[in-house]
C-alpha cells in the first residue's frame, strides 16, 4: 500500500517498484492496470439547469487524465467507460 499526501504527486510505478523490493511478486512491466472513465451526459432528468450540467460535463472532459497522473505507462493502462446521465 502506498500513502501520499495532499501536496504529493502519486506515483504508481515507483509504489510498485518498492513493494517488489518488499518481496510482493510483481512484474510491473508486465502488469496492466485497469481505470473508469465516465462520459457525462447532459440529457438527464435531474434538477439541475441545463447550464450547469453542461458546464460540469465541460469541466469533466477536460479534466487530467488520471493515468498521466498517477505516472502509469498508457501501454500499461485499460480503460472501463460508462456514460452518466446528469
């Protein structure tokens, strides 16, 4: 397990590398790594107001990716999608 704080950033292939020193067997050259991505739609029927759905969608799409962020490899990455209806 590995611990980073607010100011910290991740580092999944360091934390790996660590741990197979720690004697957990990885290979982290070969291990594949699975991340969600959600797709935001703003057809939904929730409360919300329309102009506020499509920003939050905007703001989502162009959020970090999540693999770049963590330091992973992208030939090491499988991404699950689901679309959300707000």
């Amino acid at each position: 397990m590995a611990w980073y704080g607010s100011m910290e950033t991740p580092n999944v292939p360091k934390a790996m590398r660590l741990a197979v020193g720690f004697g957990l067997p990885l290979e982290p050259a070969k291990t594949t790594l699975y991340l969600g991505r959600e797709t935001l739609l703003t057809n939904g029927k929730s409360p919300m107001r329309h102009w506020r759905k499509a920003l939050f969608a905007f703001m989502s799409r162009n959020a970090a990716n999540p693999a770049g962020y963590f330091g992973i490899p992208p030939n090491r990455v499988v991404e699950l999608g689901a679309q959300i209806r707000l």
